[in-house]
C-alpha cells in the first residue's frame, strides 16, 4: 500500500465539523493555497478543516520531461487538444480518496467533504468529485477544466449527481484557455450538475471577486 500524501492542515476552529481538500496546481505545493484561508473569512461559521496535499513528483512529458509535482502526466499542451495520462490520473483519484478516507477517520463523513482546486488540482475536483461513490458536500474548481470526459462518463457516481459545483476561470488566461473551462463547464451542465458559473478579467491566477463569491457559495454550504 502506497504511503497517505502528505498535507498541511489548517483549522479555522477546533474540532472542525467540515473538511475542504484543496489540491494545488502543476509545479506548485501545499503551501500554494494556504493564504486563501484567513481571505475566506469564515470565522462565524462551523469550523472547517483546510487539507492542501502534496502531489508526488514525476517529469511531465509536454514540459520536457521536467520533474515537478504533479497529479497526473501531460503528454501535450496543444491548446484546448492537450493528451494526459488516464492511468496517473485514476491513480492520484485514488489517493484523494484515501484523504477522504482520512477525514472520515477523524469524525468528518464525506457529506461534509469539499474536494477543491485551482489549475490541474481544478482538473482533479472535477474528476475525483464526480466519480466518487458516496456523496460530497460540494466542488470547487479554480481555473480548472475536465481533462478527460470520457474517464468521467465511465466511473461517474450517481451518489455525487446533485453535488453542487462552484466554477471560475480568467478571460485571459495564457495557461489553460478559457475555451477549456467552458468545455468543463458545458460537460457538467449537460450532464445535469449545479454548477455555478464565475469568469474574470484575470490571467491564470484568483482575485478578490473570485474568492468573495467563493466565500458566498461556500459559507452557504456551512449553514451560513
């Protein structure tokens, strides 16, 4: 058995009742997102267990083979073409389900597990989220997409069919064009999800306006 990603945990109270697990982007670490916690402002809510795991390092073929932290290899960043790895990508939604797991360990059950992420962790939300066999409390995907719709198609979970999904993307992102969140976003409508729509005049990157909508979808799901 593989060893539990590592993590830093952050709690915005003791003895949380709900869990977010915020995966980073490609080359990033769990360090990326800790500074959105205390943005969030979500002191008078119930108390919420912040996760940002680690991804293991691996060289990413469309970035020459570089070694870097990754949820699952890029075989080509051709625009809204690009190839991944299905085999890596199912193999670290099998790690966020041991966080899961994790979390159900120390009191929280998975209908108060948020599973997050910004860029390719966005791209893990959407696949982990909507595969998972028991029910979630909500996805949040930042300057994400779907990297393989026909992954999803082939596991999806009829337990996370109502899971409601918060989306945002920049306009003028260089990195993962806006025309790839769209697709992600139009495969969750037309499948039935509630997502929830966000764009920004921003590059590939969050703004103020991004994390106070956030801070609105989310707040409403911890009984705000």
């Amino acid at each position: 058995m593989t060893a539990l990603l590592t993590t830093i945990d952050v709690e915005t109270a003791p003895n949380p009742e709900f869990a977010v697990i915020l995966m980073h982007g490609l080359g990033a670490d769990a360090n990326d997102f800790i500074p959105l916690v205390p943005e969030l402002r979500l002191g008078d809510l119930p108390a919420v267990r912040f996760v940002f795991p680690n991804a293991t390092e691996m060289p990413v073929t469309g970035n020459n083979g570089y070694v870097m932290r990754a949820w699952y290899d890029i075989l080509s960043f051709e625009g809204v073409n690009r190839r991944v790895d299905e085999a890596g990508l199912k193999a670290s939604c099998e790690r966020i389900r041991e966080l899961i797991a994790r979390e159900n360990e120390r009191g929280i059950p998975t209908s108060k597990i948020f599973l997050a992420g910004f860029s390719q962790g966005g791209a893990m939300t959407y696949t982990a989220g909507l595969t998972h066999p028991e029910k979630l409390a909500g996805l949040i995907v930042l300057s994400g997409y779907v990297p393989s719709p026909g992954l999803i198609d082939a596991a999806f979970s009829e337990a996370n069919r109502d899971t409601p999904i918060f989306a945002a993307h920049g306009t003028q992102d260089p990195v993962l064009p806006i025309e790839l969140a769209v697709q992600g976003r139009d495969f969750a409508l037309a499948h039935g999800f509630k997502l929830e729509w966000h764009t920004y005049p921003m590059q590939h990157s969050v703004c103020a306006e991004e994390i106070e909508a956030l801070r609105v979808w989310l707040g409403a799901r911890l009984g705000g």
